[in-house]
C-alpha cells in the first residue's frame, strides 16, 4: 500500500521561542511516516529550541525557510503547533498570521492544536467555525465568531484542532486522513 501523503508536501509553524516539543515533533513525524515532505517555517531560519510544558527547555530543531520567502502555494497542508509562549510570538508576525489566512481562503488542509488556534484568530479565520483548543482560549474563539467545543480532536470543513498533547494521538491520525482529502 502507498504512503497516503507520498505527493503531499506540508509546512509546519515553529515558533523563535516556546513551541511546545510534543505538538511539534509527533505531527511532524506522523506525516512523514504517511509519506509526506515537511518543511519546518519561521520568522528566521536556524535553530531554535523548543519546550515542555510550557516552561521546561526542549531539544532544538531547524527552521528551514522564513515566512516571508514562501508562498501557500507550495504547499499543500500547513500545522500549527501550540504552546502558549510560542503561540503568542508566532500571532504577533504578520507574515505567520498572513500566511494562516491564506491557507484558510484556499481552503486547504490545517492542523491547529493546544495554543495554535490564537493563530486562526488572529487570522480571523474562525467565524462560524466550530473549533477546540486549549480551555483558556474558548473566549477568544467565541468573540472572534467561533463556536468552541470541548472535544479532543474537531475537523470542521478541512480544519483539525485539538486541546492538548494528550489528544496528539487522534489529532495525528486525523490531520493524516484531512491531508490526503486535500483542499475542501
């Protein structure tokens, strides 16, 4: 049998300070394993260090291309990891929030957990979309038009968001079947 994802290339968020590791690192790897190409982004290339639970020191990992020198185009899926420090950073770049917007138009797969939905609110990407997230951003999902579940992995029209690592496993399988749909 073929790798589900063997033509699909996919971008991922990383975050110049508090991505946390595990919702970087197991989505990552889950869609190279289903034979995907990823390609890790941020505000600038390098290594950057990751954490665990929010305020523990990770290991490192490599920014490969900047947002501002890619285009959703070349791409056909894109995830978004949380923490909550990393999460805040990557929501106060315009190129990263752009970006986020212009994957939601295309209507082209997203993976979205723990803290990364602030992302798809910044993006004003969630009105009448029904979202989760980590507990401490339901508000920003409903003032922003969203309707927000307390649920460990939501797909609403291509969109896949989870709460926390704990929901990793059914968020990794999900995004897998979402980005082998394609665009919706």
């Amino acid at each position: 049998m073929a790798d589900p994802l063997s033509d699909t290339t996919v971008a991922i968020f990383l975050a110049q300070r508090g991505t946390e590791e595990v919702e970087f690192t197991e989505p990552k790897e889950a869609v190279e394993n289903a034979g995907a190409d990823v390609e890790v982004l941020g505000t600038e290339t390098g290594e950057v260090q990751t954490v665990n639970n929010d305020l523990e020191p990770g290991d490192s990992y490599e920014i490969e291309k900047t947002f501002s020198e890619i285009s959703p185009e070349d791409y056909d899926a894109l995830i978004v990891p949380g923490g909550a420090v990393g999460a805040d950073t990557l929501r106060m770049d315009e190129d990263a929030v752009g970006l986020v917007g212009e994957f939601a138009e295309a209507q082209m797969p997203l993976g979205v957990i723990c803290h990364g939905p602030w992302m798809l609110v910044e993006a004003d990407v969630v009105e009448g979309r029904t979202v989760t997230s980590y507990p401490s951003l339901q508000t920003d999902i409903r003032n922003a038009g969203g309707e927000w579940v307390d649920e460990e992995v939501v797909v609403d029209e291509g969109l896949v968001t989870s709460r926390d690592p704990d929901d990793l496993p059914a968020f990794c399988d999900k995004i897998i079947e979402e980005f082998e749909e394609g665009q919706h």
